[in-house]
C-alpha cells in the first residue's frame, strides 16, 4: 500500500543523520562488530541520494547505508557506521528514539483529501439522535429530523472542519476485533459523522469516534475499515453538537421600513401599532387612540424586525401545555410588506424557562420548533398600550 507520508518525521530523522558529530574519543576506528552490536544491526536505514542541482539532468546517484548497533555495556550509547567505512561513531541514544518510532509516525495527518465545497450530504449519529445536514443550492438545511433552514456559519465550521480532519496520531494499521470493540471503542461506534460527496461516483464516508484515550483528552477514531488514530477533544465536541444548534437563531428578519403593523395580546388585552406607507409616525389603535412615542415604538420595532432566540429546544411542540404555549402569556403578530400582499408572521411567547425565569418559550405559527427568548426581547414586547 501506497500512502502520503508527513514531512514532519522525516526531516527530523534526515536532519539528525545529516548532521552527526562525534568527539575523537568516540570514534572507533576498526571497532569489533561484535562488540558494538554491529554484527546484528539494532536498526538500518538506507538513503537514496542524488547530487547535483536542482534542474541537472545529469545527477550523481549513490546509496548511503546507516547501521546502528547497541551493546549492554555501554548503555545510553548509540554505535553507528556507515556501510563500506570501518569508522564507528559513539553517540548518545537520542537519534535511536528517532529510528526506532513505529511506520505510523510517517502517516500524513491529514486524514481526508476532500474540498469543503464539495459535500453535498453530512449524516450525524450520536447518543439519543440521527440527523442530516444537506446543501441544496449553495444553501445548507437540516432534512431530519425536521426539515428547517440551518445555520450557515456552524454547517460551513463543520464541513470545513472535517475535510481539513488531521489526526494527533496513527496508533493501528490493522487493529484487531477485539481491541477494536474493547480498547478503542470502535466495533459500534457512539458518534458517527459520513460525508457524501457532490460527485455521486465518489463513495460515502463514515468517520467513527469511540473511547477516550487514556489520561489524555484524545478519542480513538477510525476511517471506514481503515487505520486507527487519535483526534483532539474539539472534534468530538464538533460532532457531538444537538441538532437543535443548527437552527438559526435569527427567527425571522424584516426590513424595518416594510412593517406595517405590530398587535400585541397579552392578558386578554389587545392593541395595536400602526404606520401608513411613507409616514414616520406609529398610532396606537386598542384601549385608546393616539400617535406612539417613538423611542417606545422603536425599542418593539427593533426586536421585531430581527427577532432572534437564544437556544432551540425542540424541532417540534407536540405537547404545547409543557412550553406554556396553549396558553400564551404573550402573542404578537407582525404585518409587513409582501410582493403581492401583506405578509403576517405571529409569535407566542409560553411559561418561563426552568432554573432561568428571565428567559421564555417561544414558537412561531407554521414552525412548530420551540426556542427560549431572552428576556430583553420579552420585556420590549410586553408592555402595556
């Protein structure tokens, strides 16, 4: 099997080789093989060279052979020649760690060789929950288990992230079944991400995550069948989201010189501020008739034209009682200016939110998820006529 190799590793074994000092007390002319560990290299290390420059077609090739040797009674030493020569260098063991590191320290980290632009599909699978994020026209959705506009900015972070997916480290190239289940955590794996590519050719691609890594804050992850390695905690937790924080906070959004009117009900009392087209001034029409204040209408207005929440907490409200939306504290409904005809979108605000009562339940009529509002916005949108 061919794969890329990181550069990291190799330099840092090249740079050391190319660089070997020895004092004149260690160097053994005609050393005994035997006695240095020569006669049965530790280790080998071949090298290919090409001398000349860069565009010369004519370059001098050669082979240069390390061989390494220990023995037991010079511990900490590290006994090198070079094939051909009988010099023998004594040198501390450093470079020996060098040599001695697993094939899989030279895998390239970059664990996807894929462009962020060109997923068309991410399937999540995590504890309790399954969803699917999909790119329709340049535009990322959620398609279960709701279908609903996405954030745009955490799907792109996603997307991004895992195309651009480097390892920490390869720890197995052929991991056995059994650590595989018990060691890593990745026999049936807890949190799934797969990719599916724009190019329908092109095959799907599940990245797994299993167990943490003992005494660090690394987690075993897998590519399909293929080698085991290590990511960093911002992974997980990047796969790990809910798929509620895909919902776009910003609720709706309207262009502040295209709304019309705003009716405010709460306590079964009812009113309403309007504004005809091209005139400045709000009118209260309700309990009395008047023409608003315009710091007062404008604090509603404010939040009305870029409603915004602060968490979703659920795609859908089956039991609106459990929210406080059966019977709402507060409910306004918004008219503006549509291409053909008026547009109307109604919110009801429900109970408070537990540990948090500042905060309320929201939902908006037509989407049945339900999302907190900050108690900013209920306040402006609250008050009496």
């Amino acid at each position: 099997m061919t794969l890329d190799a990181e550069a990291q590793p190799i330099t840092e074994l090249l740079d050391k080789l190319s660089g070997l000092r020895a004092n004149d007390k260690e160097i053994r002319d005609g050393a005994d093989p035997k006695t240095v560990g020569l006669d049965k290299p530790h280790a080998v290390v071949n090298l290919a060279l090409e001398e000349g420059k860069a565009d010369d077609k004519d370059k001098k090739k050669r082979d240069l052979t390390y061989q390494f040797g220990t023995n037991d009674k010079e511990k900490g030493k590290l006994f090198i020649r070079v094939e051909g020569w009988p010099r023998v260098n004594a040198l501390g063991d450093e470079l020996l760690k060098l040599v001695d590191r697993p094939v899989l320290a030279y895998r390239h980290r970059k664990v996807l060789d894929v462009a962020a632009g060109d997923l068309a599909k991410i399937d999540i699978a995590r504890a309790g929950e399954e969803y699917t994020l999909e790119k329709k026209d340049g535009d990322w959705k959620l398609t279960k288990p709701a279908t609903a506009k996405a954030d745009a900015s955490k799907a792109d972070q996603l997307a991004s992230d895992l195309t651009r997916l480097e390892s920490v480290e390869f720890v197995a190239d052929a991991p056995k079944d059994e650590d595989l289940d018990k060691v890593y955590g990745l026999a049936k794996a807890p949190l799934r991400a797969t990719i599916h590519l724009t190019d329908a050719k092109k095959p799907a691609q599940t990245l797994a995550i299993g167990n943490q890594r003992a005494g660090k804050d690394e987690w075993y992850a897998r590519l399909d069948k293929g080698s085991v390695f290590v990511v960093k905690k911002d992974v997980r937790e990047l796969l790990d989201r809910e798929s509620l924080t895909y919902r776009p906070l910003e609720v709706w959004k309207i262009a502040g010189d295209d709304l019309q009117e705003i009716r405010i009900q709460k306590d079964a009392k009812a009113y309403s501020l309007t504004r005809k087209e091209k005139e400045k001034d709000w009118k209260i029409a309700g309990p009395f008739e008047a023409t608003a204040v315009a710091g007062a209408v404008e604090a509603i207005t404010d939040e009305v034209a870029r409603l915004k929440g602060e968490k979703f907490v659920a795609h859908a409200a089956k039991e609106l009682e459990k929210f406080g939306l059966d019977k709402p504290y507060l409910s306004v409904e918004v008219v503006s200016k549509g291409e053909k005809e008026p547009k109307k979108s109604k919110l009801r605000v429900g109970k408070p939110v537990a540990k948090d009562e500042k905060n309320r339940y929201a939902h908006v009529e037509g989407d049945g998820a339900v999302f907190v509002l900050g108690d900013k916005v209920v306040s402006a949108l609250a008050k009496d006529a």
